[in-house]
C-alpha cells in the first residue's frame, strides 16, 4: 500500500512502499510537481525498482526545467539500495535522523 501526497512546507510526503504495482499512482502524482521539490522518505518502507524508475524519471524531468528531486528523511535500508544502485549519485539524499 501506498500514500502519497503533499506535505508541510510544499514537500511531497510517501508513506508505505513504493513497489511495481503502486508505481503508476505515484507517478501520475510526480508528474504534476514542477521546480525543486523534497520528497520525505521517512515514512517510506520499502523500495523496487519500479520505484527507483520513478523516481529517476522525475529527476530526469525536474533537472530538465531547472528543479530537482531531494530525498529527506531516508532511513538506513533505503541509503543502502540508492547506494547499490548508484542513485545516491543522482539525488540529494538526507538520512533520516
């Protein structure tokens, strides 16, 4: 299960797990934020490929306008699968506290 959807300050909050099946709504959903935009991954479980595709193609988008996608609150398995995938290359990660 998925939740996704704006949070305090304009960031985007994800709550759940991002996964092939959730991946379409949290697209449709990406598609619409323009400029910089943070992403709160505390509530964030888990994490597929599908998601990262995502998320890669939201950053792709954003860097083209002149944003970019940050990723707040990424808890210790996440910084290890965007560490894996090569990920934390292409994002601004700050772990979670």
């Amino acid at each position: 299960m998925l939740a996704i959807d704006f949070g305090p300050a304009g960031s985007v909050v994800v709550v759940g797990r991002l996964d092939a099946a959730q991946s379409p709504v949290a697209q449709a959903f990406l598609d619409r934020v323009e400029g910089t935009v943070t992403l709160d991954c505390s509530a964030l479980e888990y994490i597929s490929s599908a998601g990262l595709g995502v998320l890669l193609k939201t950053q792709k988008r954003l860097l083209a306008s002149g944003g970019k996608l940050r990723l707040t609150g990424v808890n210790r398995h996440l910084q290890d699968v965007f560490g894996y995938s090569g990920f934390d290359q292409l994002f601004e990660i700050e772990p979670a506290r």
